[in-house]
C-alpha cells in the first residue's frame, strides 16, 4: 500500500457499563424472565416426553416388547439429556442472578461485544486501532476508550 490509502476493517467493541441502580433491575428482570422460560421449557419437555411414550406403548401390540422397551429408554434418554442441558442453563442464570445482586453501584463491567468497522492506513498502531471500548450508564455512552 502507498501513503494515503486507507482500508476498512471490522473490529470487536467491548461494551462495558456502569453498575447502576437501573441497570441492576434490567438485569434482575432479564435473567429472571430467562429463567421462567427454563421452567416452561422444562415442563414442557417433560410432558411431551411422556405423551411421546404413552403414544409409542399405545400403539404397540405388546409393550413390553424389548424394542418398544428399547424405543421407549431412547425417549426418556433423549429427555433426560435435554432435561440435564436446561437444568445446566437454569443454574448458571442463577448464578448469574446471584452475582449482578453482589454487583455495587458505580463498578464498571463488561456487558458484551458489537461489531464496528474502522479506518486504517500505513503507519497506524494495529493493535491500538482493535482495543476499543464503550462505557455506557443506563444506555447512554459516557466514554469512549481506546481506538
């Protein structure tokens, strides 16, 4: 490249926000809801597992057959996997809950990433250009730091 050029690239900006008393409800409330939502999964899960294996033994002739015994074990495998991978989701939004509420007022953390596209030309600090972040308080951008 000669002097002059330039060429845009993506970057990743890290969004950190300031702990505030509305940022804690936000995050109270949105992990609660995920929550919820677990719970209703759950049910559901369980539920259309059984109707699932009553439809199987119901249909069969005979269900104590050793393959409608073998497809029935694979449903409730199924289930019990798909159970243990929500109930594994469930537990870390709780833990998640348990530490925004031992978040304090005025401490700065990380809340995610978003995409961003900048400039660079010969002679520009690379590494400079990609560190780049956001501070934001109850949505609005109080800093911006690096780039």
């Amino acid at each position: 490249m000669s002097d002059g050029q330039t060429l845009t690239i993506k970057r990743t900006i890290t969004v950190r926000a300031v702990v505030t008393p509305r940022w804690k409800e936000d995050a109270e409330r949105e992990l609660s809801g995920a929550v919820a939502n677990t719970d209703q999964q759950l049910a559901q899960l369980e539920q259309e597992g059984q109707q699932l294996v009553d439809e199987i033994r119901r249909q069969s002739m005979n269900p104590l057959d050793p393959r409608v015994q073998e497809q029935v074990g694979s449903v409730q495998q199924q289930v019990a996997a798909k159970r243990s991978e929500l109930e594994e989701q469930k537990r870390a939004m709780l833990e998640q809950q348990r530490q925004v509420r031992e978040l304090e007022f005025e401490q700065i953390v990380d809340q995610g990433q978003i995409e961003g596209a900048c400039k660079v030309k010969v002679g520009d600090n690379l590494v400079q250009k990609l560190q780049v972040a956001v501070l934001v308080r109850d949505g609005v951008v109080e800093a911006i730091e690096g780039g």
